[in-house]
C-alpha cells in the first residue's frame, strides 16, 4: 500500500507528501532530544545519594527491563496494528511522567515506580521510532536514504548528550534533582514533536493480535540473517547498558572529580557522534562481517583493560565504547529494516529490544552483586569474560553461512 493512490487528488498528495518531508526534518530532533535529559550524568550519584546501593540500582534497572521485556511485542503489535504515531505520542506521556516521578522520588519504591513508567513508555517508543522513519522514506520513494538519515538522527542525538552532559554537570552543583525538572520541559517538547509528526503508510496485519506477535517471532527465528543479527545486537547492546551504569563509579574509583563528570561525559557522547554519523561511510568501506568484528572484540577488550589497570588514562577505552555504540546504531536498525516486511517491521525490531532487556534484566543485578562485594574493577573483568563467548559464538556463527556475508 502507498501513500499515492490513484485516488488521491493532486493537491492532496503534494499536501501528504509535504507532511511526509517535514517528518524527515523533525524526527532527528525527535530522536535526539531523548538525550537532552541532564540528569544522565549524576543518575548514579543521585541513585547513592538517595541510599540505593549498586546492587539496588541493578535491580531497578532490571525492572526497567523486566517492563520492557513484558510490553515490548505488545506495544510493537500494537504500532504495527495502529500506527506507529499513537505509540510515539503514548510513549512521550509516560515518559514525561517518568522524569516527573524520579524528580519527587525519595526512596526505592518511588524510584521503582518511575523505572516502570519509563520502562513502558520505551517499549511504546522500541521500534515504532525506525519503523516511523523507514516507513516515511519508503512512501517517498527514498528507503536508500535510511542509514544516511539514521545516521544524522544519532548525530543529533549524540549532540544532544554533549549540551546535556555539560549543562546537567553545571545544574547538578545546585542539587541533584534540579536535572530531573528541567528535563521535564525537554520531554513535555517531545511530545509536542509527536503529534507535528505525520502517519506513514504501512501495511497493517489483519491477524489477530497474538497471532501477529507469533508470526513475527516465527519469522525473526526462521530467517538466519534476521535471527543472529538480533542476537548480536541483543548482546552488543546489553554490554553497553552495563556499560553504562559502570562508568561513574569507575571515575569514582580512578579520582576523577564530579565537576569533571561533565566534561567526561561531554567528550563521551562527542566521539558517539562522530562514530555515528560517519558510520554508513565506514561500513561502506569495510562491509558487515569487520563491521561486527570491530565492535565485538573493542567491548571486550575495552571491559578487560578498564579492569585490569583501573587507572584515568584508561578511560580511553570507555571513549572507544562509546563509539561502538553509535556506529552500531544507524547499521543494525539499517541491516534488520532492509529485512523485515512492513506489516511486522516494528514487532520484529521489539524482538531485539525484548532480548536485550531480558539479558540485562538476568546479568544486571548479578553485575551490580559483584561489585557491591568484589569491586569496579574485578566486576569489568568478569563481565569481558561473561560476554567473550557469545561474541565469537555469533560471529563465528554469522560467518559460516554465505548468503549472510552481504
């Protein structure tokens, strides 16, 4: 089905076609402006501030994707079902009222509750947002463009990381809940953003609402370069949410001053930017099989060396990582996209968010356990050798068939 049907009037299809060009135009911002939340900075300090222990962090962070994992393919039928912008403007509301609840949250319970809100308003968001992106392009004739377009929504988003990281550092001198307010007005802009957007054609399900997540499920495991491309992102990206939580007690650990966290941070998200937005340029270059290669053995490595001399200068590996993530993100959603059908695009790419989720939610609060008890330092040594295996599985695995070299 197209936008252009031989029904529609000239006026109105220059009408939608222009409608369709301004969404090229806005979902870079909208992408983007997720980042511009100031609080990522300090979340952990603000976290032991407020008594949570790391391994209490691990276990919010793994409801957060234990409510994922529950409405992912729900909420990916659902935008498969119902369009892709109902989920946009659903997930906008409850992430506003995400930041909100974490801005008066004083303990646990209230926290938890901000993580679930959060937690549903991204499973509305997981797939919707490229399914948005790919579908528009196609009703206009330009789906080459995707990685070129993907690419420059990370750059934003990425942009976005850096003005957060150095403004949220600033803020935070004046109290660490103070981020948590301002991102309110960032999100509320979000939304707004959602509703300018406009629906693409796509071409609905008529199965039933279980059947169509079972059919996609069945359709991402039967198809091979569907399959191991969604492990292997599942796993890569699992790596880099620990990641994540790791990097400010690790400063901690190397003496790095929390007025400096900031401008780490800063620097953190500007080399994700570079990565992303020359990534279609890179991959074009050196292709898929060194693309994931690449990626893999830089996270391991990087886990490894953090460990093994936890020192500043070794925070040069945290930069690499970071730069792993954004080149991955235009490339995976590119590969997976160029794969999928319209009718299930968005359900399928939910499959990979639900896997990534449910690996975080098993390895996260065993994580946070160990380096309650063991450590920064041992623990980043222990999580390269969890993630060794199924890295060169993959990989290994994604090379030994040939109509999955492409």
């Amino acid at each position: 089905m197209s936008a252009y049907t031989s029904k529609t009037k000239r006026g109105d299809r220059q009408e939608l076609k222009r409608r369709l060009e301004r969404n090229l135009v806005l979902f870079p911002w909208y992408y983007g402006l997720q980042m511009l939340s100031f609080f990522a900075p300090i979340i952990v300090l603000f976290f032991l501030a407020n008594r949570i222990s790391y391994t209490q962090i691990f276990i919010l962070e793994a409801f957060y994707g234990l409510a994922i994992v529950l409405c992912e393919l729900p909420t990916g039928m659902l935008a498969d079902k119902y369009g892709r912008k109902k989920s946009l403007v659903i997930s906008g509301v409850l992430l506003l009222a995400g930041v909100a609840v974490f801005a008066q949250g004083k303990g646990f319970v209230d926290f938890l509750i901000a993580e679930l809100l959060w937690g549903i308003g991204s499973s509305f968001r997981s797939g919707a947002e490229e399914a948005m992106l790919f579908d528009t392009l196609k009703d206009l004739r330009r789906s080459t463009e995707y990685k070129k377009i993907m690419s420059k929504a990370v750059s934003v988003f990425y942009g976005c990381g850096v003005v957060s990281a150095i403004t949220g550092g600033i803020i935070a001198q004046h109290g660490l809940r103070l981020p948590f307010y301002v991102a309110c007005v960032t999100y509320s802009v979000m939304l707004l953003l959602t509703f300018l957007l406009q629906e693409p054609s796509y071409h609905k399900s008529t199965t039933g609402h279980i059947a169509h997540i079972l059919a996609a499920i069945q359709e991402a495991w039967n198809k091979r370069k569907i399959r191991w491309l969604i492990c292997y992102q599942a796993t890569l990206v699992c790596a880099l949410l620990i990641l994540f939580w790791m990097i400010q007690p690790y400063l901690q650990l190397v003496k790095v001053p929390v007025s400096l966290f900031g401008v780490f941070f800063a620097g953190y998200y500007l080399l994700g930017l570079f990565a992303s937005r020359y990534a279609h340029t890179i991959e074009r270059i050196i292709g898929i099989r060194k693309s994931l290669f690449v990626m893999g053995i830089t996270l391991m490595l990087g886990f490894f060396m953090l460990g093994l001399i936890p020192a500043v200068i070794s925070t040069i590996w945290i930069f690499l990582m970071e730069m792993v993530w954004g080149y991955s993100i235009p490339l995976m959603s590119d590969y997976l996209n160029r794969l999928v059908a319209s009718h299930q695009r968005a359900t399928i790419l939910s499959v990979g968010s639900f896997l990534t989720r449910l690996l975080f939610a098993i390895l996260g609060p065993l994580f946070g356990k160990i380096a309650d008890t063991q450590g920064i330092a041992f623990t980043l040594m222990v999580i390269a050798g969890a993630f060794f295996v199924p890295f060169v599985t993959l990989w290994i695995t994604f090379n030994s068939h040939n109509d999955m070299k492409t």
